[in-house]
C-alpha cells in the first residue's frame, strides 16, 4: 500500500505523522520505506539522525508516479510525507497518482478546516481524472485532538457534511509527538498504531 501524507498547509502533522506510520508498519514485520517529497527533507533528516531501521529516500520531483513505482521493493508499503501542496503542486499531484491513500492530516480549528476543504478540491478535480481508477481514496486524518473536546466532533460533522471520509482513529494532542522529531520512534501503542489497523496494513503485531 502507498499512503501519501499531504495538505495545503505546513505545520499539519504530515512528517511527524509519517515518522510514526514508518514505524508502526515495521514493528508489524511488514517491509516499508519512507518517500520525502517535501524539499525541506524533514522526514530524511529525522530519519538519519535518529538511525530509522527501514529506508527513507528523497524524491521531490513532479515524475513520482513514473520513478516511484521502480523503486518500491517486493511487497513493500510506501509512505510518502509530501511537502506543502499550496507551494509545490505538481509534486504533490504526482504522489497522489499512485497513492493507493491520501491522508489529509488536520487540527480540529477553524483554519486548517477551511484549508484542507481546498485539499479535496484540488486532489478531485485536478488530480484524480489523471488516476487509472479516476478517483482518489482521500480520508481526513483529525490530529492534535484535545480529549473531550467539543471541536473534534464539531469538525469531523462539517467534514463529513463536505463529503469527506475521516479516518475514525484520532490522534491526540501529546508532548510526545511535538517531541519526536530527530528521535528514535516507537509507534506500539500510540494511535498511529491503531491507524494501520483502520488502514488495513499488517497483522496484529509482532
Ligand atoms: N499529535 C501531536 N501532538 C502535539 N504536537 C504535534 C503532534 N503532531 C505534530 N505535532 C507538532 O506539530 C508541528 C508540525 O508537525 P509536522 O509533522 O512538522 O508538520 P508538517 O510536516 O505538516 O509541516 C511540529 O512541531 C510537531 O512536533
Ligand atoms: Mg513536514
């Protein structure tokens, strides 16, 4: 499976999001690499500092959908953290070609809201007609969740009044992840891991 991770927006949770799906696929046994598509290389970066066990590449170009699938190896999950689609477009396009997922990462607030209603638009009209399917398994990913809070619920209605899919995993609001980046990771029993089981990805665990 390729799991593309992609907003508008910078500071949406894509790479830490990324770093943790990295993860909670491998500890599962199943084979995955990482995909940076974003220039500031972010998830590379976090990937050799912190020593990630599986490999992680940079590919920031508008021909993903052609040089990608090349190489992927046998049976491997991709997870590709795409950089902001509001300043590189064309790459983004590209990534979601192939993407079996998008996940469209989000806070519960009114900004990112309105933004990430411009993601769906932009993923239907303008990239799904070039997919061999013509459409686009597009989910919103609410993250950065306060528990109990009224916001959540309020923004998964207006998403899904827009049409969207929401994964029904949330991620919460944690010291943890804000702290993650250029760190070793394990996803076991954090939410990320409970979002490969929605996704479909793996057994139940090593
Ligand atoms: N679940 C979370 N709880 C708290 N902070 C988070 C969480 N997820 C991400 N962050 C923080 O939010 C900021 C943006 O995350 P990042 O993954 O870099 O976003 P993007 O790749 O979309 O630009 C970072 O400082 C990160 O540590
Ligand atoms: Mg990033």
């Amino acid at each position: 499976m390729i799991v593309l991770l992609a907003n508008l927006k910078p500071g949406v949770a894509k790479t830490t999001s990324a770093g943790y799906l990295l993860h909670a696929i491998h500890e599962r046994g199943e084979r995955v690499i990482g995909v940076d598509a974003d220039p500031s290389r972010s998830l590379e970066r976090w990937a050799d500092a912190a020593g990630f066990a599986m490999p992680v590449m940079s590919l920031v170009t508008t021909s993903i959908h052609t040089t990608l699938p090349q190489l992927i190896p046998d049976g491997a999950h991709v997870i590709i953290d795409g950089a902001q689609a509001e300043d590189h477009a064309g790459v983004i396009a590209s990534a979601a070609r192939i993407a079996d997922v998008v996940l469209v990462p989000l806070a519960p607030s009114g900004v990112e809201l309105e933004r990430t209603l411009l993601m769906k638009k932009f993923l239907e009209d303008d990239v799904a007609p070039l997919t061999s399917s013509g459409r686009i398994d597009i989910r919103a990913l609410l993250n950065r969740t306060i528990p109990n809070a009224t916001s959540t619920g309020e923004v998964r209605g207006v998403l899904t009044d827009a049409g969207w899919t929401v994964a029904s995993t949330t991620i919460p609001r944690r010291e943890e992840f804000a702290a993650s980046w250029g760190n070793p990771v394990t996803a076991r029993g954090t939410a990320y891991d409970a979002l490969v089981t929605e996704l479909g990805i793996g057994g139940r665990g090593a």
